[in-house]
C-alpha cells in the first residue's frame, strides 16, 4: 500500500493511499483566492479539501500511476511557471523538484517542471510509484528506492551529472546556508532558490527567505508579506504575491511578465483568509 502526505489548501495535512483520501485534517486558512477563482471554493474546510484532493487524483492521477507529468501552464504567475520558462529559454539547466512517487527529481524539460509542481505542492512524504519514474527518468530520481525529499542531495546530484545553472524549490529555510556554501565552493556554479508554501513561517525564517533566496511565494503568509513588501526587489501580484529577493529573481520575474504579454491589475484583489 502506498502513503503520500501532502500539505494540501489551507495548509492542511492530508493522507492518501492507495488513490483515496484518508485522512484530513483541519485547515490552518479558511480562504484562498486561487481556489475560490480556479474551483469555486467559497470556504476552505475538511470536506472542500477531501473533494479538491478527490478530483485532483481523477483529474491527472496525482499520488497515482496514471499521474501526467507534461502539463501547459496553470496560472499566469506561478513558481512553476517562471521554471517552465527558464527552462524553455535555456537560462537554468535544470530544476529539482518533488514529486509524488519519486520523491526529490531533477527536471530538465519545461512542461514537466509545470506538470510536476503547477497543481501539487507542500508533498511531506511519499512513496514509490513505478509508473511515474518511468514517466520522470530513473535517473533524474534522488534516490529510486526510498523516494526521499532532500532537495541539498538532489543539487548534488545535479552537480555530479553536469548541470551548471540549477534552480531549486525549496519549502524551510534550513538547507539554505548549505545550498548557497555549495554554490560558493563550486566555480562557475549558480543556483537560484525558489521559496515555495511559505504559510505559517515565523520572522525569522522570513527573514532568511529574503537573505539566501532569488524568489519567494506569499502564499497566506504575514511576515514574508510585510517583509516582501518593504524589502523585495520587485513584487508581482496582490492575491497571492511574488517577490524577487535579488537582481537575477527580479530578471526572471520580468522575463515571464514579457512571455505572458504583461500583467493585468485587478481592481479589487482579494488576499487569503486569515493571514498567518
């Protein structure tokens, strides 16, 4: 029987097996923009999760092995989004990312880095599901066996295979000082850390997005919110805000706005529910 958790909407810890969902616990947001727009999601609660979690697994087999890995684009603005299209462009070699069934992977192809991460994020723990190594690449997986997350070792092995220009998404700040000492000891390495599913980081660890990263998501959090918005480079959007810690995170953030045609303003976004 195979276990996948995922910090799913509202932050909310769920468990599937085998293509059910089992287990869901209470959400720590009650509203969010992207899913009230994308799905009609008026109020994020046990059972809206239970359901979203339900039609994702039928949709494109997430936690599956009829998982779809090549996906176009979800949002507009997005991490996976920008990823996609750096790839496309040749500006990053690759991406590590985690997918369900494989655990830390290695992308090197712009839909896949939107299929992997553009409508699953916050994967705790998983386990393996054959079908979808298949569909990655046995070599693009950390580690085949155990299907473990550990996004320093996936640099690693990036690093071992070649890559030079590496992204990374990253969910805690605690391999951030080891992620940016990896780059300074390797000449003519660069990595760019993307901050992902920030909601419910302390200051402090806000603090460290804006030190060590290029771009950070503000999802339903208050402290990189108030931080992103006095100390960014540049922020793109107000439901949910993207922010450029750094001069290569803000060229990235205005290469998407050009691929896209530009940035529509909305006259009266709405923002998540509570911010935390």
């Amino acid at each position: 029987m195979d276990e996948h958790v995922v910090e799913a909407m509202g932050k909310a810890k769920v468990i599937i097996k085998d293509r059910k969902v089992i287990e869901v616990e209470d959400p720590k947001i009650e509203y969010c923009p992207l899913f009230h727009k994308h799905r009609g999601i008026e109020k994020i609660d046990k059972e809206s999760i239970k359901k979203n979690m339900e039609f994702r697994i039928e949709d494109f087999g997430m936690c599956s092995p009829s998982r779809e890995v090549f996906m176009k684009d979800f949002l507009s603005f997005g991490v996976s989004e920008i990823l996609s299209t750096l790839l496309a462009d040749n500006l990053i070699d690759c991406a590590i990312m985690v997918c369900e069934g494989c655990g830390t992977v290695i992308v090197t192809e712009s839909e896949m880095a939107q299929g992997v991460g553009g409508r699953v994020s916050g994967l705790v723990k998983t386990s393996p599901i054959p079908e979808i190594m298949e569909k990655i690449g046995k070599k693009n997986i950390l580690d085949p066996e155990t299907v473990g997350i550990n996004q320093v070792k996936g640099i690693e092995l990036a690093i071992e295979q070649g890559f030079k220009n590496i992204a990374v998404t990253i969910t805690n700040t605690k391999e951030l000082k080891i992620i940016r000492g990896i780059e300074k000891n390797n000449k003519d390495l660069a990595i760019y850390i993307f901050a992902v599913h920030t909601t419910g980081l302390d200051e402090e660890e806000s603090k460290k997005l804006f030190d060590y990263c290029d771009i950070i998501t503000g999802c339903a959090s208050k402290p990189v919110r108030n931080l992103g918005d006095e100390i960014a480079n540049m922020k793109v959007g107000e439901s949910i805000p993207i922010y450029a810690a750094t001069k290569k995170g803000e060229e990235f953030l205005k290469l998407r706005i050009e691929k896209i045609g530009g940035l529509k303003p909305k006259k009266d976004p709405k923002i998540p529910k509570p911010l935390i």
